[in-house]
C-alpha cells in the first residue's frame, strides 16, 4: 500500500475512535477520497477507451489482474450498496439516475463473480464517461452521507432484515467469490463499513489501477522513438509512467489532455506539414504553438531542445539529456535550460 495514503488512513481510523476529533475524522476521509478519485479522474481524462478493457496482468493474482474499468465499477457499485441499501436505507444511485442503461453495464452486481476474459468482455461493453460519471456521483452521496452521520451512528450494526434486503436486491451475485460479500457487510458496523469499502477497498483497487495504467504505457511505448514531437526527451519527463508519449494514444502530456480532441497543437501542426518533430520546422524560434506558447514555463527549454536535436540529432540530444539527468532532477534540469532558448542551447552544447 502506498506509504503516505497508508499513513493518512490509519490517521483518519485513529480520529474516528474518538467523539472529540469525529468531525475532523469525517473532513479528513472526505478530503482524502477527493485526492484518491483526482488519480481516477486523470487516468479516465488521460487514456483511450481501448486502455479500460485490457488485461496486461492477465492471470496474475491481485487486484492489478483487473480492468480499469472493471476497478471502477467495482469500487463504486460496492459503495453504492452499501452507502444507500445499508447506512442511508434509500434508492441506489445506479437506479435513481438511471446509470445502469448510461453505463451499458449488463449487471447491476458488484462484479465479484467475473474472472479473467469475462472481466475483459465486461469492461468493453461499459461507457467510459458515463462509468466515470456515475463514480462521481456515488463518490458525492456517499460524502452527503458521511456529513449527516454523528458519532453515535458508527456503532450502528445490522440485522437479518437488512441481510434479507441485500439478497432480494440481487445486486450480489450468488456466485461463491461475491455471495460472502453480504456476510462480510452485515458483519461490521457502520464504523467498520467506513474503514473498507469507504477507505482502505478504494486506496487499494486505485493503487492497482496505477499498476495497470502503467504497464499499459510501457506497452505502447515499447520500440518507439523516445523524443518528443515538440523536442522534450519521454524516457526523462517528470510524468514517468503516467505518459506513454505523443507518439501514442496513451499520450497524457497536458498540451494534449487540454487540447481539442486530445491532440497537441505541436502534434497536429507537425502532422499537417508531415513532419517527425518541430526540430524539421525552420520556424522554431518564433514559434507559439502548444509547448512553445510564451505563458509556458518550458516553452524556452523545449526550443532549445528542438534546436539541439536539428543541429546534433536525437542520438545525441538523448545522450546530453542523460547526463544533465544524471547531475539535477528534472525540475533543475528545466530551471536551468528553460531562461532562454539561446542561452539554453549552449548549455545543452557545453554538456
């Protein structure tokens, strides 16, 4: 488990047990899902639909054997059942809105009974946006919830009926590897449903979507020309393993997620005059499209680099870009070559 969610959990767990921090235990919980769906949010603003139906952990053992897809419908039918069948004793959010038909989803269960390439036929049949859309709007009922309970309410347990109840719902398949789910709830009290599946179930299917999303990009990156369209070097940018590059639809850099229809203004120009990068274009220096626009931080940095690679070719600019890595971080690396363009060139000559 991620250290700093790991820490910031067993925090909140800590100040639920008492009635004189429980106010602060239920901002904290709520401010820490907001910082654990922004992972969700990035990754479904950042990758093709084809990345929510693939297995690239095919037939491991853990949560990263799923889908992207399947993760998040998962996380979220579980607190759906849960935050209103058990604790708020009202209608599901995926009937109430209608999210069952938005979604495509064939099931209305939690998903459980699914294995293998089920799991993967499954995730293609759901809607993406409307999958991240229902997420969302569990995720905000389910912190309505969490504002309207007082300290008393976390000893609250449940009964037969309330067992009964999540039978008839059929939102639980009878298949061996979900039917315990029901047991397993109506087990614990309202405290111990915040513990799992309010807490900790999301904080470990996310960190198995971070798995999967990056082996994903390293998939799609794998033989293919390193350097960017606009100059910058992928195999030494800050985004890592969120990025598979602009060569690829896993492309994440943010003049690509902010861009119309996810295509980076450097990208389409080079594409529209055929060209492999902005270091074939003679206008680099005047240039304001996408990375190079003025008001960006690492728009001299990035012309410098188009300008090194035109003069001396990638082999070489991958080389420099290797020992100015080996000396600084990547922000000091752009501090130091992102003043001015000229400037940063003979840096970049000098190393």
């Amino acid at each position: 488990m991620d250290k700093n969610w790991s820490e910031k959990n067993k925090e909140i767990q800590k100040l639920l047990s008492k009635e004189a921090t429980f106010g602060e235990a239920i901002r904290k919980l709520i401010e820490f899902r907001e910082e654990l769906f922004q992972q969700i949010s990035w990754i479904v603003e950042g990758y093709p639909d084809k990345a929510f139906y693939q297995l690239p952990f095919a037939g491991a053992k853990g949560y990263h054997s799923k889908t992207l897809a399947y993760s998040i419908w998962h996380i979220f039918r579980i607190e759906d059942i849960v935050a209103h069948e058990m604790i708020a004793e009202d209608e599901q959010i995926l009937f109430r809105e209608k999210f069952l038909k938005k979604t495509g989803s064939p099931i209305i269960t939690t998903g459980n009974e699914l294995e293998g390439e089920d799991i993967a036929e499954f995730s293609k049949k759901l809607k993406v946006q409307e999958l991240y859309r229902y997420a969302k709007a569990v995720k905000d009922s389910s912190d309505k919830i969490l504002l309207q309970l007082q300290y008393r309410d976390l000893k609250r347990k449940f009964n037969e009926d309330t067992k009964q109840k999540l039978i008839e719902s059929k939102c639980v398949s009878e298949d061996e590897n979900a039917f315990w789910l029901i047991d397993y709830w109506c087990g614990k009290d309202i405290k111990g449903l915040i513990q799992m599946p309010f807490s900790r179930h999301w904080i470990m299917h996310i960190e198995a979507m971070q798995r999967i999303k990056n082996r994903l990009c390293k998939l799609a990156r794998k033989g293919l020309d390193p350097v960017a369209i606009c100059g910058l070097s992928c195999n030494h940018c800050f985004l890592g393993e969120w990025c598979g590059g602009c060569r690829t639809e896993y492309n994440t850099c943010s003049f690509a997620v902010y861009s119309e229809d996810r295509i980076c203004p450097n990208v389409k120009c080079c594409n529209e005059k055929n060209i492999d990068g902005c270091y074939e274009c003679d206008n680099i220096e005047n240039c304001e499209k996408g990375f190079y626009v003025s008001s960006n931080d690492g728009a001299n940095a990035a012309k410098a680099q188009s300008l090194y690679i035109r003069k001396y070719g990638k082999k070489e600019f991958l080389k420099v870009q290797t020992r100015l890595h080996e000396k600084y971080e990547f922000e000091k690396v752009q501090e130091i070559i992102g003043q001015d363009y000229k400037e940063a060139l003979r840096i970049l000559e000098e190393n």
